[in-house]
C-alpha cells in the first residue's frame, strides 16, 4: 500500500524559485547542480536551475523535493523514429 501506482498524477510546487516540491514521481533519471531530471506519469520532467540539490528523496511515496534557485520546469516528447518512405 505504501508503494506509488503506476499512472498517479503528478504535482508540482515551486516556492518562491527557491524551492520546488513534485508529486507522482516514479524515477529519478538524473541530478546535477544545474538540472534535475524525472519520469512522472506524462514523460521526462527536466527541473532547471543553479545549485539544485534533492533535500528529501521519497520514491515509495514518489516525492522529490528541490532545493536552489528554479529557473525552468519543461517535459521531454518522446523521441518516434523518422518515417524515411511514405506507403499509401
């Protein structure tokens, strides 16, 4: 039960560009003091910004929270193959 489901729908708040909180988190890809990358339930979340650092890491809950300035928040489309032939 304490486990997140698959599919829960993700939250995100940022205070003041000083601090951001993100529910629905199933995977942290990736962090570094100028990006943070996650998989929420609509794709890759890229968190942006200046010494970011994860102050509290919870993925049984799936909450991350940030802590340095935000500068951006923008989602990754998945990449789909270039169709080189058109058929019809």
């Amino acid at each position: 039960m304490g486990e997140m489901q698959r599919g829960t729908a993700h939250k995100v708040m940022v205070d003041q560009r000083r601090q951001a909180s993100v529910s629905g988190v199933s995977d942290v890809c990736s962090f570094h003091e100028n990006e943070v990358v996650l998989n929420v339930d609509s794709g890759t979340m890229v968190i942006t910004g200046e010494n970011l650092h994860v102050s509290k890491l919870l993925l049984e809950e799936g909450r991350v929270e940030l802590a340095g300035r935000v500068d951006g928040i923008h989602y990754e489309q998945p990449h789909k193959p270039a169709k080189l032939f058109r058929v019809g």
